[in-house]
C-alpha cells in the first residue's frame, strides 16, 4: 500500500516534469529494493533472536522439519516418541511465531542459506 502510494504519487511528479520515465523507473526500483532489503535484514534479525530461544533439541527438531521430515521420520531419527515431537514442533512454532511448520522451515532454510553466504 505504501509502496503503491509513493509510485503513483512519483509518477505524477515525473511525468509533469522533465525527468524521463526511465529516469525515474529506474529510482523508483532501486528504492523499493533498499526498502526490501531493510525489511529482510529485521526480519533475518528477528528470526534470529526468537532462533536462540530454542534448545539444543527443539533447533534440531526445526532443521529436520525445515527438511521436510514429517513427525515420525523426526522422531525416528532423533530416536524418541512421535507425541514429544510434536510438543517439540508446537513449542518451537510459538518460539518463532508462526503458524505452521512450512513457514518457520522456510524463513530457517533462508536465514541459513544467507549465513552461509548464500
């Protein structure tokens, strides 16, 4: 919304002026890519924080589930119970404030792909 309000609110500016639409198209890009950029940095900042809340065992039960592991091939591999996965999996939810499993392995493979230089 906010984003829509500066373009359109520039792109009247710009063609009742001599500044060419390439000119400002092209202000236009970089800016909501700066404006990108800084939302995605606090968001891999906050992610981050609400990261070291986790145990040893709950960051271990996300990276299993962030590849895509369902609760008994996680609790398989980390030789417990299915039901103290699923505790795992809803605490670390509430940790990092999402809703379900696909959210926080995606935001996890992203920040750990950008920690790796990725």
């Amino acid at each position: 919304m906010f984003l829509a309000s500066l373009v359109s609110k520039n792109a009247a500016v710009a063609t009742n002026s001599s500044i060419p639409i390439k000119a400002f198209l092209a202000w236009v890009t970089e800016e909501m890519l700066n404006d990108v950029k800084q939302l995605d940095n606090s968001l891999y900042k906050t992610f981050s924080k609400r990261l070291e809340q986790l145990t040893p065992h709950q960051f271990r039960v996300l990276q299993l589930m962030a590849d895509g592991l369902l609760n008994k091939k996680v609790a398989d591999e980390l030789q417990v119970s299915e039901s103290n996965i699923k505790q795992h999996v809803s605490v670390v939810l509430n940790k990092l404030e999402f809703n379900n499993r696909t959210q926080a392995g995606v935001m996890f493979k992203s920040v750990m792909s950008k920690g790796d230089g990725g």
